[in-house]
C-alpha cells in the first residue's frame, strides 16, 4: 500500500499531545482561502512548468511517464536545495516534491524517533482520502506503543471506515465555519460531512481538538462556537477548542494580505466559548 | 590582564573583580609546585591545562557543602542557631553562602534549595513565601556575581520548587544556575514540564538523568558547570587534557593512541596530584576552615576531576578525512570512542591522592571548554554549526559518549520558542534522551535573553555591554562573552522547527 507524502517531520511540538513525528499526505479535497500550504492541495499534473524554474536542475520532465498530460516532473532530491521555487511557480497547488511511500517505508522513518516520541500525526493535504494507507500504518505503529492521532477537516465520513477507528487513538478535527454558504465560500466544500464527524467523534470519545481558524467574514466564527457547543454538548470538557488566529503566512490567495485578528477579538470569542460551555480552550 | 597596575586602572573591571584578580595575581607571583619539565611542555604547547586554578591552591575548586547538617545543627563559628522559621531559614543561608570558598572566591553550590526551604512553608500561604524567595533570589544573583553558582531541585515535586520555578521565569536571573534532578518514575511529569517550560523562557533549570548519577557516591549535588560531585566534599581540582593540542604532535594515529596520549594523562595525573598534595598537605585550608571543623565538609569526601575537553576536533585531525567527521560517520566516531577508552582506561587504574570517595583513582568529567578556546569543542560534543540535522542521531551519539564521565557531561540546545506551548514534547525528548544514556540536557530558547554559555548562564543584553568596553556586574559575562563570540554560539541548532 502506497500513499504520495509531501513530507514527514520527526519532531513536531505542534501537532497534538507530546513530541511526535508527523507525516503529511499530498492531496486534498477542498481548497481553504486561507491555506497556509497550499502546495499540498492538488496532484501534480505533469505540465513542466517548474522544470526550467529550479535553480540547480533537481527537476526533469519525463514525456509520457505518470498520470499527468504531459508526463512526469521527476524529483531529484538529492540535487534539491529546498529553495520552494518549484512550489512558488506551480499554478494548480501541487509540489514535484512528492514521494509515494510504501507504508512500511513511513514506519521505518518512524520507527528511527523513538524513544523520542509518543506518536505520530498524520496530516496533509487531506490525510483521509487514504483511509486504508492509515489503518495499515496505524496498525504497524501501534505494535511500538506508540499513539496515533489523525488532523483532518472532516469531509470524509470517518464512521465508514471503523477498522481505521480502531486503530485511531484521536482526531483533531477542523470545524472550518458553521454556515453552509460560508463554509462553500471559503473551502468550495460542503460541511454537512463535517457536522456529522463532530458527533460521531464526540460520541466515540475519538477527539482531541476541534479548531476554528478565526478571521472575519471569511469565517463565521461564533456561529460555529455555538454550533459546535450545541451539537456535542455533553462532551465539551473531552476536548480543546482552539481558536486559531489568522496569520497570513504561506498564503497565496486574496487573504495573502489581511491582518490577524486583535488579540482582544479573540479573547472575546474565547469568552463566548466559555459561556457555551467549553472547560478547555486555547487560543493560539 | 597581564601586570597588578593594569588590574588596578582597567575600567571594565568593577571594585570587587579588582580585589579577586589581584589575589590571583598575588598568587601567581609564586613558584612553589613541583611542575617536571615534560608536564611543563604539555602545559605550553596547551595539552594540559590547568584552567588557571593559580600557583598555589589554598582551597578547593568546587566545594559542597552539607547545608542540611548546618541547617540542623546550626553553626557555630558564625555564630548561628539552626533556624525555626522561613525567615530565619533564608536569613541563615544568606550569611553561610558568604563563606563558603570556591576557585571562584564565590560559592559554586548551594544546596538542594526546594528540599531546605519547604519544611519552613508549613502555615505560609505561596503568596507570602513567593515574596520572600523572591527577596533572597534577587539577593543571590547580586551579590554572587559570577555565574558559576549552582542551586538543585528534585526530584520529588515540592512547593518550594514550583514557587522558585515561577519567580524564575520572572526574574530572568542568571544566578543561580538551576538543575531538576530528574527521575521519570519519582518526578511527577506535570512538574518536569513546568520546569522545562520555565527553561525555554529563562534557560533555567537544566534537567540531570537522576537514575544515572544518584549512586554515584553517597549523596551528590550538581555545582557549576553541571559537576556531579559528593555532598559534603566536592573536588580539589579540575585540570583537563585539550586533546587536539596534544594531537597536533602525533606523528600518526598509532602514535597519538599507544605513546603520546597516555604519557601526557600520566603527566596530567601527577601535576594534579601535586596540586592536592600542597592543597591538604601546605595548605592548611582543612585545618583553618570552620566547614571542616564543624563537619559541613569531609576532607575524606573530596576527589579531583580529570578534564577532558575537545575530543570533537582531535578525532577529525587523526582521521583527516573532511568527509568522515565526528558526529557524522560512525568510523570517526568509533576512532573517538577508541580515544575514550584509553582515557577511562587510566583514570580506572590512576592513583589519585587523597580521593578515597572515588576510590582513588581520578573521575572524568567532560570539561566545557574556557572562553579563550578557538576551535575547541566542549568535551565530547559535537561541534556547533556541524550538529546532525536530526535532534535524535545528536542524543543518541551523546549517549554513547556521555557514559564516559562520572563528574559530568551535558548538551545544550536551542530550542524553537514554539516548545513554550507544547513543554510536554519537550519532556518527551529528555525522556527518550535519558533512557537511552543521557546524563544531563538543557535548553533555551533561541528567542531568549538568557542563554546557557557552555554551562553557566549569561544575558545576551549584558554581553552587549560588555563589548563596549563597560563593567557588569557579573564577571562570567566575560568569559560567556568572548566564548559566545569565539565559539560562535549565535550558529547552534535551532532544534524543532517544523
């Protein structure tokens, strides 16, 4: 079993409870205005068009190979420099810097942390389009005591995969915006998926955190607050809220220049949290 | 600072740094130990080096004192009852720490301070004893002015620790340096954390691998620059062997391994000797100090650290090979560990004077290098700028070197000021460091004002006024300041960037 990683960071404090190693699938299945990787949304298509833009010719373009219409962009990554240009230049949110990975060659790169860490996170992209990838790495991994979290922004329906659930300690699940109109405006997705994965986590005791990424209009944010607070009301002291503020770092798109939320703003939507009910949130 | 009448004028010195550096010239001006002609070549060629310890040792490098004896029994030379109440207690050790002697002129070890201060909490609410801890922290990092003072916590949770914790963060002293003795199964994980969050604001306090040395003797503290040495006694001298000095005489490897290195450590081991030797036998300081006499120290619990410093840049001159270099290619790091071995091979059969507390032979201690070092890595570190790009090959490489020194060994790192949201990853890198060999681990921030030099602390804001020629009040902003610069510290690894 294969999956197209983006890149795997062997120690991340970011990315749940603890030293973890996280590993980033390529793809995803909506396309957030304020993404702050947007490289890792698409497949690369094969067009060329980094080729010529690499500094030192880690790049070449391989007629007729892969899925792509004109070929393959094969990485050199011995040659790469990391200077992102490649990434920069690509029109359709892809990256050349991919690397399908068996999984056994993901749990040789983790395995190589421990006894550093307690876990791994698998993030993306979108890491769920790779449910059966998942369950088979989680199921290797979990044979190291290690824990196993998924980051994903809940549009894929995680009650249809329970042998992925078994192995799956938690879900940091994204609650992007509350208002269907809203949520197709900023991620061009529907969230109905979204709601019913809040539950069903709830429910399985499977969350960690729930984020909102907190910019206004873009994202309606104490809608969401209560939404979350109203659907999953008895499990509240089972997870964080995290009220992301908008930065504009990695951005590419319109949002590329707004401003991020005064820090006053966010303490008043972490008020209103409280008030809703939540007994552990966390503004970042 | 090279004649009495440039102490007496300079004016980056203040008055008290005058006094200390004309004691020291003082006692330079003597010639009194027998130093044979062979150790003196290894001494100018820069083999052996002595660390300016002075011409005739008239105390001890590092000395422990048994505070909770004194606390307990009181002390009568200085004229003190065992002290009832906080008050007392902190008054106490304000005036004992005033006589207690180091090669600094300034005490190096300060005791287990969270376990003397907390049976004095008892009816005191945080509030009223973080006020008055914080009073005699102020009074430490004033009035020791020099950043070689070392204070220990743990490894059992106590109140006293987390409040000296908190007002740490606080102060942003750089006295005293702290040290968590750390044992995952006796520390609470909740209290380690604290301690590391509180070191990626104020580079304090360092974490030491609490299994790994508690029965190293029969009670240690660490002083200094992380020494692991015995309550009660401490160590008479540190001198060390500066490898790569030494390696620049080798005619080969063969050479340096089998002929070269153990002459120079035989040699080192007698001058250290020498040194002891005047210090119990001419002295008379065992005789004269009223720690001895009233039993806060033991002559019989003191032993003499054998340096070792620089093995980092000996092994990559005897490989000479810039693509197989330490920390980097395991047959330069089998060739280093090849190296230890014939060092740990002598300090086990050397017979060292006066040292029944380790056997009498001499303990290793991985010395972290002077400010005047160009070029010389501290112990068995790996070089700064050329660290492995994984955190983790960097701890488990320390692992296997760590287990070479008795006395001590530590890394520094810097670290990703996003660790002060997440200090429980932090723990869990000491955890894995630790089980895997680790002794002794410490971080700062790569964004904070205090940083941790090659073990003692300094502020980055006073190092600036220190180029600029200006006095500061610590005299360890002198050396952090040129070792900063020398060593090139701003290049350390920033570790946990994702």
């Amino acid at each position: 079993m294969r999956a197209p990683v983006n890149k795997i960071i062997p120690l991340s404090v970011v990315d749940g409870p603890g030293n973890r190693t996280s590993i980033f699938l390529q793809k995803c299945n909506i396309a957030c205005a304020y993404c702050h990787n947007p490289e890792t949304q698409r497949m690369c298509i094969g067009c060329g068009i980094c080729v010529d833009k690499c500094p030192v010719q880690a790049l070449t373009l391989k007629k007729g190979a892969g899925e792509g219409r004109r070929g393959a962009v094969i990485w050199d990554e011995t040659k790469c420099i990391q200077c992102d240009n490649c990434i920069r230049v690509c029109p359709y949110s892809a990256s050349p810097k991919i690397r399908y990975m068996e999984v056994s060659e993901v749990f040789e790169q983790v395995s190589k942390n421990i006894p550093f860490i307690r876990g791994i996170t698998v993030s993306g992209g979108e890491c769920t389009l790779y449910p059966e990838f998942l369950t088979e790495l989680f199921e290797l991994v979990k044979t190291k005591g290690l824990t196993c979290y998924i980051d994903s922004n809940g549009c894929t329906d995680f009650s249809r995969y329970p042998e992925l659930m078994k192995y799956c300690d938690k879900v940091m699940l994204d609650v992007k915006a509350w208002d269907k109109e809203v949520f197709y405006r900023l991620t061009q997705g529907e969230n109905d998926i979204v709601k019913k994965n809040l539950v069903y986590l709830a429910e399985e005791h499977k969350l960690e955190e729930v984020r909102i990424v907190c910019l206004e209009p873009e994202v309606d944010v104490e809608a969401t607050i209560r939404g979350i607070a109203e659907n999953v009301e008895k499990y509240l002291n089972q997870f964080t809220l995290k009220l992301i503020a908008f930065r504009n770092h990695g951005v590419s798109t319109k949002l590329k220049d707004r401003e991020t939320p005064s820090y006053e703003k966010m303490r008043e939507w972490e008020r209103i949290a409280g008030l809703c009910g939540f007994s552990n949130i966390r503004i970042v | 600072m090279n004649t009495t009448l440039d102490i007496v004028t300079s004016k980056g010195l203040t008055y008290e740094q005058k006094v200390v550096a004309l004691a020291h010239a003082a006692e330079d001006s003597l010639e009194i130990l027998n130093i044979p002609e062979k150790t003196r070549h290894y001494m100018d060629i820069g083999a052996i080096c002595d660390l300016s310890e002075g011409h005739a040792p008239y105390r001890p490098r590092y000395i422990m004192p048994d505070y909770e004896k004194a606390i307990r029994e009181g002390c009568e030379f200085l004229r003190l009852d065992p002290p009832k109440d906080l008050d007392e207690l902190l008054s106490f050790l304000m005036i004992f720490y005033r006589h207690v002697p180091s090669i600094t002129t300034y005490p190096v070890f300060l005791g287990n301070i969270d376990k003397m201060i907390e049976p004095f909490l008892d009816g005191i609410s945080d509030e009223e004893a973080a006020k008055k801890i914080k009073l005699f922290l102020i009074y430490l990092d004033r009035t020791i002015t020099d950043g070689f003072c070392h204070a220990n916590l743990g490894p059992e949770e106590t109140r006293a620790g987390r409040i000296i914790l908190q007002l740490e963060k606080e102060l942003q002293n750089a006295v005293p340096n702290l040290t968590l003795k750390y044992d995952p199964d006796v520390t609470p994980d909740s209290y380690a954390e604290l301690a590391l969050y509180t070191s990626l604001f104020c580079a304090n306090p360092a974490i030491c691998n609490h299994k790994m040395h508690k029965d190293t003797y029969e009670d240690y503290g660490v002083s200094s620059c992380y020494n692991i040495l015995p309550i009660g006694g401490g160590s008479y001298t540190l001198t060390r062997v500066v490898l790569p000095k030494l390696a620049e005489e080798a005619t080969d490897r063969e050479h340096f391994l089998k002929e070269l290195l153990p002459d120079c450590l035989k040699h080192m081991g007698d001058y250290m000797n020498e040194r002891i030797r005047f210090l119990v036998e001419e002295s008379n300081f065992f005789e004269s100090s009223f720690l001895a006499r009233e039993g806060f120290i033991d002559r019989k619990k003191f032993l003499a650290m054998y340096g070792v410093v620089g093995l980092a840049e000996c092994t990559n001159m005897l490989m000479d090979d810039k693509s197989k270099t330490y920390g980097h290619s395991p047959e330069a790091d089998d060739l280093a560990e090849e190296i230890m071995n014939v060092i740990s091979d002598y300090a086990g059969h050397s017979d060292a004077l006066y040292s029944e507390v380790f056997d009498g032979h001499f303990a290793l201690h991985a010395q972290v290098g002077i400010d005047s070092d160009h070029g010389i890595t501290s112990g068995v570190r790996i070089p700064v700028g050329a660290e492995p790009d994984s955190m983790f090959d960097h701890l488990r490489h320390s692992a296997r070197f760590h287990k070479f020194f008795p006395t001590g060994c530590a890394d520094i790192f810097s670290f990703d000021p996003t660790g002060r949201n997440n200090p429980a990853a932090v723990l869990d890198i000491v955890k894995g460091a630790f089980e895997l060999g680790d002794k002794y681990i410490s971080f700062y921030a790569s964004d904070s004002d205090l940083v941790r030099i090659t073990g003692y602390l300094v502020k980055r804001s006073d190092m600036e006024h220190y180029y600029k020629g200006e006095a500061v009040l610590q005299n360890t902003v002198h050396l952090g300041g040129d070792n900063y610069r020398n060593a090139h510290l701003e290049n350390r690894k920033v570790r946990a960037i994702s």
